[in-house]
C-alpha cells in the first residue's frame, strides 16, 4: 500500500474539517446538499470519460489500485547484482552461457533483453527495440495520468455550473428573503466541492501516476544500460558502477556492502605494500 497517498488524501480532509470549524462551522455542512457532490464529482469523471473510449472505462479501477497500493515493485540494487553477476559468468563462459540464467529471470523486461543478447541480436537492435518497450510503457502510463489530470480541471468547472444554477434558484426566490442566506451557501458549496475534489483528489492522482511512471521509465533505462553493457563485455566491476549511477547516493550505500569492505581492504593493503 503507499501510505503516502493515503496519509496525503486524509490529512488534507482532516485539515479541512479544523479550518472549518475553527472558522465557526462543521465539516458537516459540506454533506448537506448531495446534489453539489453529484454534479462536481460525478460530472467531472462523465465529463472526462467522453474524452475517452469506452476500453478506458475498464482500467480505471487498476487505475485507482496503482495509486493507492503503488505501482511497479523493482529492486534496483537486486537487478544490479544479478547482472553483474550474469556480466562476470559472460566474460568466463561466453554470452551463450546465460540462456539457462535468462529463462529464471522474474522481471519480463530484463528477460526479453537477455535472452535478444543471447540470440545476438546486433546492439543498436536491441537498444531499438527495448527503447520502443519504455516509449510504449509510458504512453499506456499517459492515459491515467492525463484521465485524472482531466477530471481535475473540470471539476471546479462543474462546480461553478453547480453555483449558477443554485443563484438561479435564488433568484426565483428573491421575494422570501429568510431563505436567501442558507440557498447562496449552498450555491456556492458546489464550487466549494469543484475545487475541493481537484486538488485534494484528481490532480494529486494524476501527480502519484506521473511519479510511479517516471520511476518504472528510470528503472527501465537502468536495465537497458545494464543490458547493452553486458552484450558489450564490459568488466562486472564497471558495469556495477555504472548502473548504480542511476540511484540516489543514500541508495548506493547498501550496495554490495560486503563487496566493497573486500575491495576496500585490498586496496589498503595494496597502499601499504
């Protein structure tokens, strides 16, 4: 679950509840007239749903489930070791050697890599044809981001359809000037409930979608270099490096930490002979 989608949504709820009340009211007053809800909320998801075809309808709900229990679970340090381990058996044993190890591999990205190097595909035709992988991945990630993204900006739109017509409402009741304040309040709780929704709901959505997309696409370059280097030959040592280069320097810490107590003992040692 990410807790920071949930923690986020809540305290923002919770936040607006205390201003409420300590502006003299009670959250209780944004659920007296449902209808503003309806015409807000479901007005700006039937609005955005009429930009889309109707297969969108169904991915909604993973949608939903990527933004609230996260996206794409990946290691990073994990597939570094794993392909540094499979560069340093390639340069003993030959690329041919990795067909076993590629038929193992979890991850259906790094799979389909491996097993294209141990084919021998030319180079430039792999960096192709997994970089087309990445492109795609992001255009399918690019419908739920904008989907939300959408709903954000009609929402308060749809609030403010909400408004008029409740001043039109008041309007008609001009000669019963007891009613007058409690109708304006309500006319204007839809425009409350239009912006209320975009910035709490739809636009930070479509902002956790963005953030777990960009994520996968940086952990996808992060195999695809990793790959291309070992297809290449390259010292294992080197292709750790450069992978790791890809992680922030906290990250970088843990790897391999065994690994490099070793190689910094030798080197020591090498400095004091």
């Amino acid at each position: 679950m990410d807790l920071a989608t949930i923690i986020g949504l809540v305290s923002g709820l919770v936040i607006i509840a205390v201003v409420m009340i300590l502006d003299g009211g009670s959250p209780a007053e944004l659920f007296t007239h449902p209808q503003a809800i309806l015409l807000t909320v479901g007005g700006a998801f039937l609005a955005t749903l009429i930009s889309y075809p109707m297969k969108a309808l169904g991915l909604i709900p993973n949608w939903f489930k990527i933004a609230f229990l996260g996206g794409h679970k990946a290691n990073p340090m994990e597939s570094i070791d794993l392909i540094a381990k499979m560069a340093d058996k390639a340069r003993r044993e030959g690329l041919l050697a990795l067909e076993d190890d590629a038929k193992k591999i979890k991850d259906e990205f790094l799979r389909k890599g491996v097993q294209m190097v141990v084919d021998g595909v030319d180079p430039s035709q792999v960096r192709a044809i997994m970089e087309i992988e990445i492109h795609n991945m992001q255009e399918r990630h690019a419908q739920g981001i904008n989907f939300f993204s959408a709903a954000g900006g009609y929402g308060p739109t749809m609030g403010i359809i909400g408004t008029v017509m409740g001043l039109i409402s008041v309007l008609q009741k001009l000669d019963n000037p007891g009613t007058l304040g409690k109708s304006i309040a309500a006319a204007f709780l839809a425009t409350l409930w239009g912006i209320l929704s975009a910035n709490i709901f739809w636009l930070p959505i479509s902002g956790k979608l963005r953030a777990n997309s960009e994520e996968e696409a940086a952990f996808r370059h992060l195999i695809l270099e990793g790959i291309l280097s070992l297809q290449a030959g390259e010292n294992p040592r080197i292709v750790r490096e450069k992978l790791s280069a890809f992680l922030p320097p906290k990250q970088r810490q843990g790897e391999g930490a065994s690994a490099k107590g070793k190689a910094g003992g030798k080197q020591t040692a090498e400095v004091e002979a």
